[in-house]
C-alpha cells in the first residue's frame, strides 16, 4: 500500500485498512457462523458489501492473510451469488447488452473458462452451471469452517 495524502504516515493507513477489513470481518461473523440468515443478508447489503469489497478485499486476500477470515469468505460467497444474479437476470431478459457487459469484463468473472467470442446464452448456462457448483463448494467450505470453530 503506498503512502497516502490522507494519513501522516504509511503505519496509519495500513492501521486504518486493517480496521476495515475487521468492520467488514465483524460484519460478516455473525452470518458465517450461521447466526444471522445469509440470504436476508445478502438482500440487505449485499451491493454494499461487494461494492466495498472490491476495494478492500483484494488486498486483504494479498497482503493480508492471516485476518479477515470471515469476511473472506462472505465476500467469495456473495461474488458468486452475485455472478449467478445477473446471468439470471440476462438469460430471463435476453438482452443483448449483458452480453456485451459478460464480453467487456470476462477478465473479471469468477471462473469463466471461453473467450468473448464464446459468450451467448448457452455459454451462460453453462456458466450458471459451474457456478451452481462453485456455490455448493463454497457452502461447504463455510461449513467447515464454522464447525472447525465451533470446537
């Protein structure tokens, strides 16, 4: 992280970056562990969280891996239900210009394996398909995680 006009020094804005992973770690907590309902969550914040996490988590994952557990893996989770959210919403539609957002930003989706040429409505399927998968395993993967925590 470089310095910032923001802050005096390196040592605050890493403080203060650590501080966000944490709030959004604190946040996350309470629906990893199963306490609080994961899909009302996900209609509530949703947008917010990822939105946030676009920007704090990529370096969390990076540079800091040893906090932030938690929101690690809501923020994983949600990227895929959100991916799942808008094939869903461009396969019922048919329109032509979420095709053309999947073509522009196929660098960004989770686990898409074709070219842009290849985007269309049964490569989408096929997609939604994996990420169904991808949504299982990640479900499971929290729930070993809240079980190992739980010990």
């Amino acid at each position: 992280m470089g310095k910032s006009k923001n802050y005096d020094n390196d040592t605050d804005a890493m403080n203060e970056y650590i501080k966000m992973i944490e709030v959004m770690d604190d946040f996350a907590y309470p629906i990893i562990m199963g306490y609080a309902s994961e899909e009302g969550s996900f209609q509530s914040v949703a947008r917010q969280y990822y939105t946030y996490g676009n920007f704090i988590m990529p370096e969390a994952f990076h540079n800091y891996k040893n906090i932030g557990a938690n929101a690690k893996l809501l923020y994983r989770l949600w990227r895929i239900r959100y991916e799942i959210i808008i094939i869903d919403n461009t396969l019922k539609n048919n329109d032509e210009n979420w095709y053309n957002i999947f073509r522009e930003r196929i660098d960004h989706l989770l686990c898409y394996e074709g070219t842009k040429e290849d985007i269309s409505e049964s490569s989408l399927k096929k997609y939604r398909n994996k990420l169904d998968i991808k949504l299982k395993e990640m479900q499971k993967e929290i729930e070993v995680f809240r079980n190992n925590n739980l010990k």
